[in-house]
C-alpha cells in the first residue's frame, strides 16, 4: 500500500537530516545524512560513464567488500569528482567525521556527492556542520524531508515516495528518496536514490532485485542525453521489522519486489517529469518490434531528440521529426508499416502521414502527460520511456550552472 505522505525515515530503525553546510548559495539544506541503528543490508547500481566522482568510487568499493553499512552522508552543490587524490581523502574525510559521532567503521558510512564537477569540496564547512547534522538526526517526518531537500541540485520538487507490503503476517515498510532533474540518460542508474526499508533480505538478494528492477524504471528515463558521473541508486534493509529473512524466489520475495518496482516506477516518472526547464512529462511507447532490442532503439531514439522534444514544446504535431528520429535509431524497422499516435490521434499511417485537425493536436498537445505511441507492426515486442520537453529554460539553466 502506498503512503501519501512519505518520508526516508518510515522504515524502522532510520534517522535522518539534512542541514544547510555553506555548499549552496541560496541557503538550502546541502548535506544529507541517512543512519541505520543497526548494521542494514546494502546494494546498488550505478553510473556506467567511466569517468565516476570520488565519492560514488568509494561508495562502490564498500559495497563489493562488505554485506552491511550503517548509513550514507551525501552533499549537493559540489560532485567530488575530477579534482585527483584530494577528492578520494575528502570523501573518507566525511565518512569518518559522521563514523566518529556514530563511534561506527568509517567503512560503515557510504559517501555520495552531486552537483559542479571539477572543483575541490569545501571541506572545512562540510566537517563543522557534520556534528550537528547527525547528533540532529531522527526519525521525524521533518528531518526526513531535510534528507530530501539536502541531495537535490536543479529539481524543482522534491521525490519521496514509500509503501507497506504484509509480509510474514508483518507490515514490512520501504521508502526512497531521489534527485535528479538534468544530466538523465539510461545507464544503469542516472540519479541518486536511496531506499530504506525495515525488511529482512540478505545483499545478494537484495543486489539481484535492485538491478533487475532499474532496468525499466530509471533505465527507461531520459532529460537531456547526458549521463552524470555520480549517479547511483542504493537499498539499505536493516530486518528492524524482525521478521524471518526474505529469500530469492520465494512468496514474499515476490511481494516485495512487486512493491519495490512500484516505487521505482513513481520516482522515475516524477525525475521525467521534473527535467530541468520541464512542462511536460512525455511517456514513449514503442509496440510490435523485431526485437526487444529494436524496441529499445525507438524509444531512445525519440526520447533523446531535441527536435522531438522541442516540437513538443511547442506543440508542434510535426509527425515528421518522430519519423526521423525512428529512421536513425539503428533499429531494424520497416518505415512502410508504421503507425504513429500523438495523445491519441493519429498522425502516421503505414508509411503515410494522414491529415489532421491542427486545433484538435495543438489542443492535445497543451496537456502535461503526452503519450506518443508507435505501431511498428513488425514484430511482438514493445518497450516504452520517460522523457520530457525543452523549453527556453532549459538553456538558461545549463548555460549558467556554474553561477
């Protein structure tokens, strides 16, 4: 069951804050802190650039040499990443600053970071606000929402996002938090999230269920293109439910991962939906392809056009640009037997393009949900995706990011 007001904290057993350190300008929260009270079971996914920031390495390391952490410090408004050995010894500098207050292994905290690339951590500031954002730490709706608030960069809106399963005659709870708003393209994970949840599931379990699960949720969003160079999506599960262990394949495995796909579902429309510069969440869907391959081809192809994205802005029924970017996808495709709808009317039939009421697909197009749907008649496969326009403020935001 879903939970209207979520918070990263709902689970049994977490804590959690966000404070203002000095990283960002305008005074927001920036530093994040996410604890368990007891040693929880930890995964994740992450960016697939080979350029990887200093934080998010460390991060990688701690996962493939131990089962368990106790919580993950993060920082929005500075990457870590591209400023050399500095960067490596600033991000253990963090973990070991909220390891002393929690007199936990430095190993134990996770580092995570978002925001300029190429320049050095203010670490000083972030080590004098460390005491106070942890020792503040609980598991209150308002320090949870500080959590939040503390790891996004350009979002506009904040994603929480938690839900209840009954499991073992026990309510087993699951939340997650995430940002991400630009620099979001597939590769694996293209933001950062992190999910907590009072259930009892061992890290191989756990690893299996996370990177089945991105593969079409986050995998299946795209803004701009760009993939970042610090995304991660991490799972910490503490069994502070104190239910029996939740085995791969089993019942209530299954019910838990129904509910763990759900949430990942909800926080990847909401990263679509709140795109840098966004005024339209643009859902893609591609059905009959050759292959599941070739299905993935269209979608990404669409979703990652300009031309597409603009003439959506504008509402611009122009068939032709989707058209195009299906052309050029690389998929395997037979441009005479395709079909195209915008929102439901359709533009496109069998290679040709029909005439339509320009007022009825302007009116259409002026929604926020936009469903553009591709009959490829070719084949049973079908995929779909998550995208959203580009508007003028696009530019304005990417073109001053440093400012």
């Amino acid at each position: 069951m879903d939970i209207e007001n979520a918070y990263i904290t709902l689970p049994k057993g977490f804590i959690a804050n966000g404070v203002h350190a000095g990283l960002k300008p305008n005074g927001n929260p920036d530093l994040g802190f996410i604890g368990s009270d007891r040693p929880a079971s930890v995964a994740g996914v992450y960016t697939k650039n080979l350029v990887k920031g200093h934080s998010l390495t460390r991060s990688i390391s701690i996962i493939k040499k131990q089962e368990t952490v106790r919580g993950i410090i993060i920082n929005s408004g500075n990457a870590n990443a591209c400023v050399g050995e500095m960067g490596e010894e600033d991000a253990k500098s963090m973990a070991s600053a909220v390891a002393k207050e929690l007199n936990v292994d430095s190993d134990d905290i996770l580092t995570a970071s978002t925001g300029v690339i190429g320049s050095r951590l203010p670490l000083d500031k972030i080590l004098s606000a460390i005491p106070g954002l942890v020792n503040n730490a609980s598991s209150s709706e308002e320090t949870g929402h500080l959590a939040e608030r503390a790891i996004m960069t350009t979002d506009t809106q904040p994603k929480e996002v938690a839900a209840t399963v009954n499991i073992f005659g026990k309510e087993i709870t699951i939340a997650a938090i995430a940002k991400g708003s630009g620099m979001i393209h597939p590769n694996l994970a293209t933001m950062i999230s992190v999910f907590t949840t009072d259930a009892n599931i061992k890290q191989d379990v756990l690893q299996s269920m996370i990177s089945d699960n991105v593969k079409d949720t986050y995998n299946r969003v795209s803004v701009d293109g760009d993939t970042s160079v610090c995304d991660m999506v991490v799972i910490m599960a503490n069994s502070a439910s104190e239910t029996p262990e939740i085995t791969m394949g089993s019942e209530e495995y299954e019910t838990f991962k129904e509910a763990f796909h759900a949430l990942c579902f909800d926080l990847a429309k909401m990263i679509a939906s709140d795109g840098e510069g966004a005024s339209k969440l643009v859902e893609v869907e591609v059905v009959g392809a050759k292959t599941a391959q070739d299905a993935y081809l269209c979608v990404l192809s669409i979703c990652r056009s300009p031309l597409c994205k603009t003439a959506i802005f504008g509402q611009d029924a122009n068939c032709g640009r989707f058209i195009t970017a299906l052309g050029y996808s690389g998929a395997d495709i037979d441009p005479d037997k395709i079909s195209m709808f915008l929102s439901g009317l359709p533009v496109y039939e069998k290679g040709v393009a029909l005439p339509f009421d320009e007022e009825v697909a302007k009116e259409k197009l002026s929604e926020h949900d936009i469903l553009i749907r591709v009959e490829l008649n070719d084949g049973e496969y079908n995929d779909r995706m998550w995208t959203c326009d580009f508007t003028y403020d696009y530019v304005k935001i990417n073109a001053s990011y440093r400012s």
